[in-house]
C-alpha cells in the first residue's frame, strides 16, 4: 500500500472514532415539560426508569448527605441535560462513571456529560451532594418539602417539594421505580415508600432499605425520619402493611388506622385490584407551623397529625386515582382529589350518614353567605374556579379541585346510571394502571361507555365557570 494511502485511511479512522464518542450533535434538553400550572417544573430529553438514593441523616445537626443514582433513557440526542435540586450543595456529577460537567441555576442542576447521549441510549447519573436541606413555601402559600420536626423530618412533596431533598425530573409525568437507602441514628426509624428490604445497625447508625417496584412520581415519594413506633401485620390475602406512628399521636390515631384493613377492602371492592406490593401508613407529630393535614405518598400516606376514618378513606382511594393512574399535568389534579372526597362521600353512605347525593345537594344550595357545615365551606370556595381549569398554580389544591370535583362525579352517576358509573370507578384505575392520563382521557373514557351524550355535562360541571343552573 502507498504512504498517501496509509496516510488517508488513518484520517478516515481517526474521525470514525471521534464521531462515535464526544461528538454527539446533540441538543441540550428543555428546563421544563410545559406544565400549564408549573412551566419550569420536569425536564426534556430523558425518561427516568429508576431512582437509586442513598442517604444519611445527622438528627442533631439537621444535615444531609446522600448520592443519588438516577438511571434514565435518553428521549432525543442530548449534549446536556437538567435536573431539579432547590438548594442542598452538588460535589460530583458522573454519567456512566465518568466525571461529568455541572451548573446550577435556581433549582436546576444542568449536567454536561462528557460525552453527547445519542437518543435510546440508557445511561446513569450519579450525583454526590448534601446540605441542610429546607423547606419551601408552595403557590398557595403552604409548606413543603424537607419538613424538620422535634426528632428527625418527614417530606411533603406536593407540587414540587421533593426537588429539596433529592435531584430528579420532578413531574408527575415522569414515573419510576425507587430503591431508598436512609441512614439515620440508632434508636430513630427512617420510613420510605414500597417495602423494607432490609434494617442494619452498625456503629450506632442504622440503615434501612426500601424497594417500590411499581412505577412512582417524585412528589409521591417520602423519606420520614423520627421516633416511631412501628406496627407491621399482613391483611387476610398477605397484602403486608406498614404503619409508623410517633407516640405523642399514638392515642388519637389508634380508632382511625385500626380500620385501614377494611377501608382496605371496601376500596377493593370499588375501585378493584390494590395497585400496590404493600400499604400503611406514616403518623408524625408535625410542626405547628404546618396548615396541612395529609398526603397521599405512595403505599403510606403521611399524616401531620393523627388522622381520621374519613382521611384514611380519602388518602387511601388516592392509591388507585392520583398514585397508580397519575395525572398528565398539574392542571388534571381534580382527577386525584374529586375521586378521593368522592370516596369519603361513598363511605359516609356505607357507614349510614348522608349520600353522595345529599352532600352535593348540600353544596349546591349554598347561598353567598353561607358556610356548608360538614365541610365548612363557602359558596365562593366552592364556585371559585372550574375544577377542569384551576387557571394558576395557586389554585392547585383549591375546594374546587376537591369538593366541585366531586360534584361532577355525581352528575356524571346521575347521567350514566348506577350500573355504567361503579363499571368506570374500577375500569379507569385498570386501564391506566402505573400510568398517567388527563381529563380530557376521562372524558372520552366515560363516553365509550354510555349512549347519554356527556358534552355539556362535563363542559358545564368540569370546565364552566360559576354554579351551572341545572342539575342530572
């Protein structure tokens, strides 16, 4: 071969090489999904299949360390991507083991690889960090996030709360399964979501190991740190259960978590199949500072305080409608919350009070003026925005979503009858089980389903504005 040859076919090779490494033309993936309500919440370019978080509590010093393991696949040709983190201080940044560049700005973490991420292209991010975390104040004014309390910290994640203590694609649009690894000092339990793999003492420190299997969205996952006393127990078909309870709420929790297996039960029988590997729940003794009552977290709700029958049923029912079949974006939260206080409704009836009905007709009689009393509140809260449409981030977890939402659940019973209503209540949470869907999804859902033309119910019920003057 001639020395020009020779010479040419090792240009060929060395730009081959460098085409198939760094020199990926990628784009740098969106700050953000589009969220109508929260626009710079998620992140473009990649789809998280599982989260891998290992942390370390210090009770006294109220500090955190932790490395998070993020395994994600690529949506597009990537040359950087964003994560979200509000506060906490990044050390390292690596993708597939190699050191990784990062910045940050507000509460994105923007990670340069170093190497581009060729669209289908499964990679890890391996991010080292730590601080003390902090809470943060939601649109309505409500505090989220790392919550400190007088023995160690429980998370309120609801919309946005849990970028504070771990980095990730915070949006319910992006679901993934969790292994969670927490540290805290021996004596103290620390409680996440699924089932407790394993519990280590060593050294005075403890580790427990929690494993969801089941697809999650980040605002759904916990990490409560305290003084607990833990009852664990199996329901009657081996469905295992979980329940954490500080000592200060024990006495006022006991009536209400005694029945968490028969509203177990019961919502089967509505709502059909548990979506979940295991159930429970998390009571702490919360910070007065703290104006919420529950959240919803996934397979253990957490309670600020001991609960009540009616708020276990609520944030049960939330297993099926908000944690198993989640919604698209922020804007379609009243498929969370109008199916949950319709659940309340339903068991109010089974436990011999008032019907579905008679609540609706309670808050639809509702003058300006006055207060309804079993729910204490107002025309104006009820009337405020259409559940469909909350129209700003403020109104997320507004009456309306709930109470309104509820309502149009009703409507929709009296227009489709008995039969094809309870059909929906199990066949929605089937059909988008460990998935996501929006209202619009629902809408059409219920249409397949009966010959009763359901536009203007829904167009006046979930997305008119005001009280609608006529009633199913």
């Amino acid at each position: 071969m001639a020395a020009a040859s020779c010479a040419a076919l090792v240009a060929v090779l060395l730009v081959s090489s460098c085409t198939e490494g760094s020199a990926v033309k990628g784009t740098a993936g969106a700050g953000g999904v589009g969220d109508p309500l929260f626009p710079t919440l998620g992140n473009g370019g990649y789809d998280v299949r599982h989260y891998g978080l290992d942390l370390a509590y210090d009770v006294a010093k109220k500090r955190l360390d932790a490395t998070a393991r993020i395994s994600a696949k690529a949506t597009r040709d990537l040359s950087s991507f964003r994560l979200d983190l509000q506060g906490l201080r990044v050390t390292s940044v690596r993708v597939d083991g190699a050191a990784a560049g990062f910045s940050r700005k507000g509460h994105k973490l923007t990670v340069r690889p170093a190497e581009g991420l060729r669209k289908g292209r499964a990679f890890r991010t391996t991010v080292a960090y730590g601080g003390v975390p902090q809470e943060m104040t939601d649109a309505d004014g409500a505090s989220e996030g790392w919550v400190k309390t007088a023995d160690g910290a429980f998370v309120s994640g609801e919309p946005a709360g849990s970028m504070t203590w771990f980095p990730g694609n915070n949006h319910p649009s992006d679901k993934a399964a969790y292994d969670i690894r927490i540290t805290v000092p021996r004596g103290y339990t620390a409680v996440a979501g699924g089932e407790l793999r394993s519990s280590v003492t060593s050294g005075g420190r403890t580790t427990f190991a929690w494993h969801s299997g089941e697809p999650m969205a980040t605002y759904l996952a916990t990490a409560t740190i305290g003084r607990f006393d833990v009852h664990q127990s199996r329901m009657a078909d081996g469905l295992p259960l979980y329940v954490a309870v500080d000592p200060k709420e024990a006495a006022g929790s006991r009536k209400a978590l005694d029945r968490l297996p028969e509203v177990l039960a019961w919502s089967r029988k509505l709502f059909g199949p548990y979506p979940f590997s295991s159930a429970g729940a998390v009571v702490d003794h919360a910070p007065e500072r703290i104006d919420w009552y529950a959240l919803e977290t996934q397979t253990k709700p957490v309670y600020a305080g001991a609960p009540d029958i009616s708020t276990v049923v609520h944030e049960t029912a939330h297993q099926w409608f908000g944690n198993s079949v989640t919604p698209r974006t922020w804007k379609d939260t009243w498929l969370n919350e109008g199916f949950a206080q319709y659940a309340e409704w339903l068991w109010e009836a089974h436990e011999g009070g008032r019907t579905p009905q008679e609540r609706f007709d309670a808050l639809y009689a509702l003058e300006d003026d006055d207060e309804d009393e079993a729910d204490g509140v107002t025309y104006e809260d009820v009337w405020e925005f259409p559940p469909g449409d909350p129209g700003s981030a403020e109104n997320v977890t507004g009456t309306p979503v709930y109470d309104r939402g509820a309502m149009v659940l009703q409507q929709l019973r009296n227009a489709v009858g008995e039969r094809v209503f309870f059909r929906i209540l199990k066949e929605w949470p089937a059909a988008h089980r460990h998935g996501n869907a929006n209202s619009e999804e629902f809408i059409d859902f219920c249409q397949e389903r009966t010959d009763v033309d359901l536009t203007e119910l829904f167009d006046d019920w979930l997305y008119g504005e005001g009280r609608p003057d006529w009633e199913y």
